[in-house]
C-alpha cells in the first residue's frame, strides 16, 4: 500500500543554494525557479527571509521573489523565522507573496541555538505570531523540524523530542511538518521512528520528509517514509546545499535521484525526469562542478 502520487517540493533554490559560499546571481536562482517548474514540480522552495548576516546567500529575497513568473498551479514557499521575515516576505504587491512560508524549528536544543539563536521553547513564541498573521493573510503555513534523528552537536535524537516539537507546532497553528534529517545521518528505522512521533500530532497528508544525504542514506530513508504513507518529500535538484549551522552536512536528496526512484516503482510524480535533470545541469554549470545525483550522471552518459 505505497502511495500512488507523490509530491515533490524542491528546495534547491534555497535549502541548496544557502550554503553556497561562491555568490550566485539573483537571475541564476530565478533561471533555476522556472527550469523546475517547467519539469513539472509542482512546489518550489524559492529563498528565505533570514538575517543577511546570518545567510548571506538569501540576501536577495526579494529580488528573486520579484523576478519569478509564477506558474499556475505551482506554489512558491519561503522561510520566515520571525516576524521581520515574514513582513519583509509580504512586503511585496499580494501577486509577490509567497503561498506558503515556512518556521524552522529543531528537536535539538543546541541546534536550535546554532541556527536561530534562542532556545526551542523561544522559537515557538517567536513563530506563534508568525503563524497567525500568515494564516489571517491566507498563507498556508508549513513548519520544519530539524534534526528528528541525529543533531550536530548533541548527536543522537530521540523520537519523544519529536513527538514535543511536533505538539508544539500543532499547538501555534502550524498546518504541515516537515521531518528533516538535517544532517543526513538517519537511517530507515530512525526515520520511521521520528515519523511515529509526528504522527500523533499531524495526519499523514501533513507531513512531509526532508532528507538529507550525507550519508547516503536519503533513498532507503524516503522508501521507508513510503511505506508508512508519506507522500511529500522536500527533494534539491543536482543534490544542492546543506545548512550553514549544520557543519558537515551535504546537500538534500538529489531530485533526480527520488524521481527515478519513484517512477521506476511506479509512482507518480507528474515531473518529467529529462527536464529535471537539465535543471541540474543548469545550476551546476553556474557553480562549475557536475550535478551531485547519480541518476543524472547515468542517465546522461548512457
Ligand atoms: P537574532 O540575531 O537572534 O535576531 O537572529 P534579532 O531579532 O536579535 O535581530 C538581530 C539582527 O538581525 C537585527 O539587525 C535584525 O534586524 C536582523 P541589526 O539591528 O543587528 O542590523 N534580523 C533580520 N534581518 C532580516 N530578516 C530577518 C531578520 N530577523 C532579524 N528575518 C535569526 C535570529 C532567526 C534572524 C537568525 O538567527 C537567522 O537569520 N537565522 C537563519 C538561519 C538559517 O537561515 N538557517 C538555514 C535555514 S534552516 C535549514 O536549513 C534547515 C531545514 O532545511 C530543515 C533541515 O534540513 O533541518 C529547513
Ligand atoms: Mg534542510
């Protein structure tokens, strides 16, 4: 009893570029927005309206927001850690706006600290006006969970600091979650475990998977969320990024890589592979080295 539609949300954009220490012109990253959409995904996550001092590479929100031609039917998502994030996303005419923004919290106190400076049970305040005023502006509101099964700095997680996050991003109003393995070092049973937690909070249709790959494991990882029934998965085309505080951490799953997978077991996913991996090749080329997905290379040298 697979699911047999999956959703894509690639995060290239901003999961993917937000490490990037080379700087990548607000046109590339727009360029990227619209190969994606016109592979077929459905949901793109654009930038994040985070400290520039903090992410220098997102410094160009707006700028990139406002050069985007929207598609219809495509939805476009942005981070907002907090208030000043969120006016500066709304800040724009409405057809500007983002559908959807997303609050980032962690199942890791020490993480929490690294990446947004306060502590776990401070981020939810910060967030709960987030949460209202999106939701009174119509904007659906998505939260990720960082670190569910393994953290940089405090190691391994267990799933009841899941299972508190996930109720405490249920509590504020929070409509979907996303458990992220932020540093890619969960393997398939963790990743059911921490998806246990979550779901007895949020209904399988409101949760999605967001794997990171660094230790490979990001495929075995999304084949095991499968099989419990999620069927949204936040996936980097060319395998871009990883998170700044999150040291050692590699890029998101490869696009590619999900989507091969998923077809070849019959799912669908409505992206066409040979348009996606052109994205990749598109954005690799601007940062001069070969897309970071083993489909692609297959497929490309076949
Ligand atoms: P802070 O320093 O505690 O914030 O940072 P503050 O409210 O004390 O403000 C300090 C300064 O930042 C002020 O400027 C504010 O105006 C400015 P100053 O007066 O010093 O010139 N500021 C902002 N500027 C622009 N946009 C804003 C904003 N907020 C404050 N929204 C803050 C707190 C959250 C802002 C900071 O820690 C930050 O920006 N962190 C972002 C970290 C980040 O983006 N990490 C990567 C994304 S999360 C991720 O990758 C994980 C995920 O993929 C899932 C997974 O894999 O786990 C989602
Ligand atoms: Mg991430």
């Amino acid at each position: 009893n697979l699911p047999p539609k999956v959703k894509i949300v690639d995060v290239g954009p901003r999961d993917g570029l937000q490490n990037e220490k080379q700087p990548v012109s607000a046109e590339i990253k727009i360029g990227l927005v619209h190969r994606l959409q016109d592979a077929g995904l459905k949901e793109i996550e654009v930038t994040s309206f985070v400290s520039p001092k903090w992410v220098p590479q997102m410094a160009d929100n707006a700028e990139v927001m406002h050069g985007i031609r929207r598609k219809p039917g495509v939805r476009y998502s942005v981070l907002t850690p907090n208030m000043k994030g969120f006016e500066a996303a709304i800040a724009a005419p409405r057809e500007e706006w983002p559908d959807e923004i997303v609050v980032f919290g962690a199942a890791s106190e020490a993480f929490s600290q690294r990446n947004i400076n306060c502590s776990i049970a401070e981020s939810i305040e910060r967030f709960r006006p987030v949460v209202a005023a999106a939701r009174e502006h119509g904007i659906y509101v998505r939260g990720a969970m960082s670190c569910t099964v393994g953290c940089p700095y405090e190691g391994e997680i267990a799933p009841s600091r899941v299972d508190m996050l996930a109720g405490l991003m249920k509590e504020i109003g929070v409509q979907h979650v996303g458990v992220a393995d932020t540093i890619g070092v969960g393997t398939p049973l963790k990743v059911q475990r921490a998806i246990e937690a979550t779901l007895k909070h949020y209904g399988v249709d409101d949760i999605s998977g967001h794997y990171h790959d660094t230790y490979g494991q990001a495929l075995g990882n999304t084949l095991a969320s499968l099989e419990m029934g999620v069927w949204q998965y936040d996936t980097s085309s060319a395998g871009l990024g990883g998170c700044p505080y999150a040291k050692g951490a590699t890029g998101n799953v490869a696009t590619e890589d999900v989507v091969y997978m998923l077809h070849g077991m019959g799912i669908e996913t409505g992206i066409d592979l040979d348009r996606l991996i052109d994205a990749g090749v598109y954005i690799s080329e601007a940062l001069g080295r070969e897309p970071n997905s083993r489909a692609s290379k297959a497929i490309r040298t076949k």
